[in-house]
C-alpha cells in the first residue's frame, strides 16, 4: 500500500541524492585531482560516524522543463548541519568548491547565518571548513543581477558574538579569501593545510592589478607566508592531521560559556616527580634549556598542546594537570628570552581565550622582559608588550606560577597580575629584578668602572657582591616570593593547585567581562 504522499517523499530522497552530487563527477573529480576531499568526505572524516544530520540539503537552485518539472538540480554550495565529536554535539559548515568556490551566492550566505545562529543558541562549539571567497561572488554577479549594492558581512553580529559565546575552529582547506578569510580568523583557532591551503585578502589576479605583484596563491597566502604572520594558529601537513587537531583542541574547552571545562581521568601519577627537573635549568645563566621536557614533566602524560606558530619565544598552550584543563604560558630558551611583538599577541589572545572559557592559567616564568633594540621600536614592541599584560591583569581565572629562571623588566612583571592572589613557586635558578644583572651592572656602575684602573677587576668584584644578594633565598626571607621549592615537587603542587581552582570556577561562568577579538 501506497501512502498519500510519497510522492512528495520519493521526491525528497531524489532531491537529496541530487544534491549530494555536490558539482558533478568531473567538479568532484577536480577537487580529488587537486588532493583535496570534498565537503561532504571532510565532515565524514571530522566528525562521529552516523553523527551528522544535514540542515538544508534541499536548498539551491532547481532546473525545471516546460511542465514545471525538476529536471536538475544545483546544490547551495554550503553544507551544514548539527553532529557530535567525541561524542558532543557541535554544528559543522564546509564550504562545497565543487559547486561556486564557497562564493556567497546559490543560497550560501543564509545557510552560513543559520549556522552561525544554530551554534550560538544552542550553546554548542561552530567548526567552519573552508574553501573559498564567501562572499558576494565575483564582479560578473552585478550584470547577471542588474544592480550593485553597499556591502555587508553576512551574519557578521552572530560571527563576532560567537566569540565570547562558543568554541569557535576553522581550517583553511584550499584557497581562502576575501570573507572566507575573515571567517577564518574570526576563530579561537585557525588551521591552515600546508600546499593545499592558502589565506589572503585578495587572490593573485586582484592583488596583480592592484598592486603589480604578479604571485602565486602559495606565495601570497600560504604556509611560509603565516608561520610568522599571526593570522594563522597551526600550520598541518594535511587535512586529516587538521581534523585530528580541531578535536584536539576543543576536547580542553566547554561547549559554552555557560559551562566548565571538560574534566577528564589520566593514568599519570599526580605525585610524579621526574628527577631531571633538577638539572634542567643549568647553572651558567647564559645557557638555554629546552622546554618540551620541562613541560613534559609538570603536565599529565601527552596532553601539551601547542597553540600558536608564530609567537616565537613565547610559548602559550593547553594540558591537563590530574585530567584539569589549563591553560599555560611558558618561553622558550632556544628561541630567545624577551617578549617579541608577536609573542605578545599571541599571549594577549590566548589568555583572553582562558578567561573566555574559564581555564586556569600556570605561568612557567622565564622572561627576560620585552624585546629591545632599533627593531622592537619600530615595530611598537612596548604597545603589544602592554596589551599582553593588560590581557593578563583582566583575566579572572585562577593563576598559579613556577619562576623557572628569569622575571625581569616590564614583561617579566606582567606574566602574572602581582596585585591578585596567584599561587606562586620559585625554583632555586629563579633570577629577577628590573634589570638583569649581567646588562644592568655596566649602567648602574658607569662612573666607577670609568675611574678605575683596572675595571676588569672591579666589574668582577662588584658582580660578585650583586651574586650574594641576588638569591631567591634572599627574596623568600622577605617573603617577596612565597615559597622556594624543589624543581621536582612541581607537578605534585599544581596538581594540588588545580583542584582548588576547579572548586572556584563556577562562580566565574557566563560571559566574559569584555567581548573577545580575534
């Protein structure tokens, strides 16, 4: 028996399959030849099998004969939809560049606002797959239409709210420019495939008229342009080490402001103590030491998270201390010991991200100050250094930190907001003040390395005096640093230091104080 209206539901499913051609065999053909998926085989990949339950695969433009049939079918060229990652729901959009290159028109723009909507009413994290413009198309669509019109970014209110509302990812999967651009960046981390992904503001042909430069979309946008550019978070070797990194980092996030960072169980002792802490910072204060192992040996086993490419020195990432997330800010040695305009972005986005998601922050303090010379001038070095510590002093979220070495000048003073409670530690390699010795000394004691016979000598002589008081010992007898401890007692503190942060966060959900940016 026939029901009434199957027709109309034989018809839905042809639509659907219709549409789940996506450009046709040869556009889909392309897109392989390129060594790209196509939208759909991304979402499969990301998400949970079974998970995915499309919104809107019936819109885009129908083809009809003279009956008023439908004879074809051309899908809107943006796939979204509700599914789960590790189990929790999230909302998904890729863009098809099968059917128009991700450009905003056959429907695009209103499927991208729902989405937009979608996650920020349900509270859940927004992932974007991008492929493309996104915006109005090209030029060609002002003959087509009749008319022009004064431009305006689609869902942008929704777009910018998002941000201080819900976890937000983007991967740059291919060519991404124009608004696609800018929806990429719109996010709380933005993955870009290196050879296959490329971002800029303007694509070649538009760039070359502009302004004479006659590029490659690889050399105007891609890997080697953003490892450095701060526009970028991570650069990926491919799209399914993209996927694997997008579930990564929203595994340490809440799906809300409205809720507490995930905690998770961990196998790792919370009384480890790895002895090679204790010879980790060398004596001699001009050598490095490497961090990775330090970070290693203070957060659970393999759960460090690298957040940023491009911040240089300064090292901002995720871990979990006793399942906890957190949020850690750290410098590497080998990379340098001041704070570099774009290691001050990077830190003044993610603790905005911490005390957007409520993530406890750890301060592995090793910092020597912000960066100095002809260079840091020019690029403003003092403005970025100060928007980073001012991103700390208006963070709420509980904050511990372990003085690893160096707290100097103005940098080494803003890691943490000194005028709040911030449980703190000192290893016995701790070295601070507001000025280093070894540069200060040359300054402080001018006129009598000038009038001495032998300043060789007296710079030795008065360099040793400045030894004897610059110990940390010093210090906590004034109780200028609370505690100095064995570098091998660190994990087990701040795993007791994390639960108490747990227990405070609650009264911190909801909204940050400030509307985050990009």
């Amino acid at each position: 028996m026939t029901g009434e209206w199957q027709p109309e539901v034989d018809e839905i499913a042809r639509r659907r399959a219709l549409a789940e051609r996506m450009g046709g065999p040869d556009k889909v053909a392309r897109q392989h030849e390129a060594g790209r998926l196509t939208v759909r085989e991304r979402i499969a990949a990301l998400v949970d099998p079974g998970s995915f339950d499309e919104i809107g695969a019936l819109a885009g433009t129908g083809h009809y004969d003279d009956s008023g049939s439908l004879k074809d079918f051309t899908p809107a060229n943006f796939v979204h939809g509700t599914a789960r990652i590790d189990g929790r729901r999230v909302c998904v959009g890729g863009d098809d560049f099968t059917v128009r290159g991700g450009a905003g028109d056959a429907g695009i723009a209103e499927k991208q606002i729902h989405a937009e909507r979608l996650a920020n009413e349900l509270r859940v994290p927004m992932v974007r797959l991008i492929e493309g413009t996104g915006g109005g198309g090209s030029v060609k669509t002002l003959e087509q239409n009749g008319f022009t019109y004064v431009p305006v970014n689609p869902g942008w209110d929704l777009v910018v709210d998002n941000l201080s509302t819900v976890p937000v990812v983007s991967a740059c999967l291919g060519p991404v420019a124009g608004l696609g651009a800018a929806r990429a960046v719109m996010s709380h981390l933005c993955v870009l495939v290196e050879g296959a992904g490329q971002l800029f503001v303007a694509g070649p042909p538009v760039v070359r008229h502009a302004t004479g430069e006659d590029l490659s979309k690889e050399e105007l946008g891609g890997a080697a342009v953003h490892r450095r550019s701060g526009a970028i978070d991570r650069i990926v070797g491919s799209e399914a080490e993209a996927f694997t990194v997008l579930k990564q980092f929203l595994s340490y996030l809440p799906s809300s402001v409205d809720s507490l960072p995930p905690v998770s169980t961990t196998d790792d002792d919370v009384d480890r103590r790895e002895e090679s802490l204790l010879s980790l910072v060398p004596r001699n204060r001009r050598h490095p030491y490497r961090l990775r192992p330090l970070l290693e040996a203070v957060f659970d086993a393999g759960s460090v998270f690298d957040y940023s490419v491009s911040g240089g020195s300064a090292f901002a990432g995720l871990a979990r201390l006793d399942g906890h997330p957190v949020g850690v800010l750290a410098t590497d040695p080998f990379r340098g010991a001041t704070l570099t305009p774009e290691g001050a972005d990077v830190v003044t986005r993610f603790v905005d991200l911490c005390e957007t998601f409520h993530l406890p922050l750890v301060s592995l303090t090793d910092q020597a100050g912000m960066v100095i010379g002809l260079a840091g001038e020019r690029a403003g070095a003092i403005r970025h250094g100060a928007r980073a510590v001012t991103a700390v002093y208006q963070s709420h979220v509980p904050t511990a930190e372990v003085i690893v070495r160096r707290v100097f000048g103005v940098g080494g003073a803003g890691m943490t907001n000194r005028h709040r409670f911030v449980r703190r530690w000192a290893w016995p390699s701790g070295d601070w003040g507001s000025l280093p010795v070894e540069g200060g000394l040359e300054a402080a004691y001018r006129s009598e390395l000038e009038a001495s016979s032998d300043p060789t000598a007296l710079r030795e002589e008065i360099r040793t005096r400045l030894d004897a008081v610059r110990s940390p010992f010093r210090t906590a007898e004034r109780f200028g640093v609370e505690d100095v401890i064995d570098p091998r007692e660190t994990r087990p503190r701040l795993c007791e230091w994390v639960r108490d942060a747990y227990a405070v966060l609650p009264r911190l959900l909801g909204r940050p104080s400030f509307g985050m940016r990009p």
